[in-house]
C-alpha cells in the first residue's frame, strides 16, 4: 500500500507540529507494510531525498501568499505521484493544495488530517471559505488529531458523516537518550524549575504565563525562539523576572535534557491555533506533570484535570499560577500527575496505535473503490 502525503513544508530541519507528525507517522505506517512519499514545497528547487521511512519530493516554490506557498510545478509533480499510489493523505489546511487537487482530478482515496480551523486570518477565512468548503465536500474522510477538537470545530460540526479522530502519536525511539550528565548539570544549576517548549507566536498565552510566575520565585525556563521572543524578554527584563530564563532554539539532544530535568511543564496557549500541543505530548512522554488552559483543542485531551495535572481557564494568570503553585507546593501531587500523563501516553500516544488507526483507514477506503 502506497500513500502520498502533501503538505506545504517539510524537511529533516523543520519540527513544526504539522512536520513533526508526518514523520513520526510515516514512521509508524513504515513498520505496518505501507511504502510513503511526501511532496511538498522548498524555495531551494525541485529535489528528491529517500529516507528510511519516506520518500521526500520538494517542488520548487514560485511564491508565497499569507504563508501559503504555491507552485507551478507542483500541478505536474503531484498529477504524476497520484498515478503511483493507492491512498491520498492531505494535510490541511493549505489553501494550494485544494488547488492541487481540483486541478488534477484526483481519484484516489483521499484522506484528510485536519489540523486546525484558520483562526486569525479572517480576510483570507473569508476569500478561501468555498474553496475549502468544496474541498472538504469532495474528499472522502476527515481526520481530526483529537475527539476534542472534533467536536468543538464549527467547520466539522458540518462534515460529521465522514469525521472521525485519531490522536497524534510520538515513537520515543526516535528521540536521543537523556544525557544524564547534563540532566544533572541542569538539575543543580536551576533546581527545580517549570518548563515551557514552543516557537514564541501570537496564541501561546507567555503574557498570560508571565503574570502567573511573577513574584513567585519559581524557576521558569522558556525554550524556542519566535516573532514575540524580543517583546517578552523585555516584558521580563521591565518586570525584573530574575527567575525567568529565556534559553532560545536548542537540539533535538538539548530538548530531551531539559525535559527529563524539568519539574513540571506548563503550556499557556489560549486561542484555537494550538490544535494539539506536541510539545505538550512530548510532556506527557517523559511523564511529567502539566499545567494547560482549557481552550476546546487537543491539549486539553492530552492533559485530562486532575489526572495528568491541570487545566485551567485561558487567559487567566491567577488560574495558572494557583496551579502551578499547587504542583510545586506537593512534590507528591507532581509525581502522582508525572505517572499518570506516561501511563497515557503509554495508552492513547503511541506512534504504533496511531499508524495502525491510520493503516486501517487506508485499507478500508482502497476495499470501498475495489483497489488492493
């Protein structure tokens, strides 16, 4: 069973949440018999890469809109893959890939991993309403990352009879192990300490995280880098947040340290944007205790109240600092949060459970057309 999957970036650099998932679940999909290919975009020009566990074809970029690249080459590209394959895996939203296949009269079965509704830019919401509305009419399932965001989506509530959820899963084997020495290292520079992991954007709520921890004392270290870096390093400079620490972007290897040394992580995000929250799933991975805001996405699914640590209202600083406040007061009530969160992940996360939900898909949709 081949799939192509078409998303606008993707490359070995890029750990977006989008690119993030594709890899983990061709690599899942791999290992259950199916042979992947990924198109997408690159500035850089046409190229072909083989990976272990996908094929990655770039198609050069002509020009990029409202970040959202386009293509003339990809039209060809991706009318040539589609005579290739049994399965089309779209990654939405990405109003040029709705272009792609009208225009290439696809049909394949297709699929579709619905990532998250357009939140912020309404003028364009508003231009590219019935391009998506007859794209999602046209394919042939719709796949949301989390039941959550399925059922608090007002673009799904319209498409339930093809809707389904399956969650994001993370393979743990393809992080790097801890490196203990600096685990320790951190540990005893730092203490315990809070952490936060994300590209610094508009809707992950580090105002709102910033008034939480002032005055407290507790040692916060925020990891990423992102248009609003600047603007809250002052924001903590003019505060004289001494135990705010700004660490930037760091490794793959870098990452993994400070999750395993962290004490709890805290995920501030406030606006639908955050669809899901890898980074708060890698949290749970690790199994350390959360603090999340209740915003009707994913991360409210991968961190259940009370079970895996704590949801509070968005935008509510008091909210989030009584909780963190509650976990850093009861190193038991952190462990107990920290074993719980690995125990789900252990049950709903896998990369294994979503790459066999999603084999299954492929498998049912290609008997439905009489294909292999």
């Amino acid at each position: 069973m081949k799939v192509l999957h078409f998303y606008k970036t993707f490359a070995a650099e890029q750990h977006g949440g989008v690119e993030m998932f594709i890899r983990h679940l061709t690599h899942a999909t791999t290992n259950q018999g199916c042979e992947n290919v990924v198109l997408s975009l690159a500035s850089e020009g046409t190229s072909l890469i083989q990976e272990a566990d996908y094929q990655l074809i770039h198609a050069k970029e002509t020009f990029n809109l409202a970040s959202t690249g386009f293509s003339v080459s990809a039209f060809r590209i991706f009318s040539q893959l589609v005579n290739t394959v049994d399965v089309i895996h779209y990654h939405f939203p990405w109003p040029f890939m709705d272009l792609v296949h009208f225009f290439s009269r696809c049909k394949k079965p297709t699929v579709v991993t619905y990532h998250s509704d357009i939140v912020r830019q309404r003028l364009l919401k508003c231009l590219y309403s019935p391009l998506q509305s007859a794209f999602l009419n046209s394919v042939e399932v719709i796949v949301a990352t989390s039941p959550n965001y399925l059922e608090s989506s007002p673009v799904l509530a319209r498409y339930r009879d093809k809707s389904t959820s399956i969650p994001i899963g993370l393979e743990q084997s393809m992080y790097p192990s801890a490196d203990n020495n600096r685990v320790d290292e951190l540990r005893k520079h730092y203490g315990r300490f809070f952490l936060f992991v994300g590209v610094l954007r508009y809707y992950k709520g580090l105002e709102f995280l910033l008034q939480a921890i002032e005055g407290t004392g507790w040692p916060l270290l925020i990891v990423g880098a992102g248009p609003l870096e600047q603007e809250l390093m002052q924001v903590a400079a003019e505060r004289e947040l001494h135990n705010v620490h700004f660490i930037g972007q760091v490794s793959e290897q870098e990452k993994v340290n400070l999750f395993e040394a962290c004490y709890a992580v805290v995920f501030p995000s406030h606006l639908r944007s955050e669809a899901f929250g890898i980074s708060l799933l890698e949290a749970a991975m690790f199994g350390k205790p959360m603090v999340c805001s209740e915003i009707g996405t994913g991360t409210s699914f991968i961190n259940q109240h009370e079970v895996s640590g704590l949801v509070v209202p968005p935008q509510n600083a008091l909210a989030m600092r009584a909780a963190m406040g509650l976990l850093w007061e009861s190193e038991e009530l952190a462990a107990r949060y920290g074993k719980a969160a690995r125990e789900r992940y252990l049950n709903v996360f896998t990369s294994h459970s979503m790459g066999a939900a999603y084999v299954k898909l492929y498998s049912d949709l290609i008997s439905r057309q009489g294909g292999v």
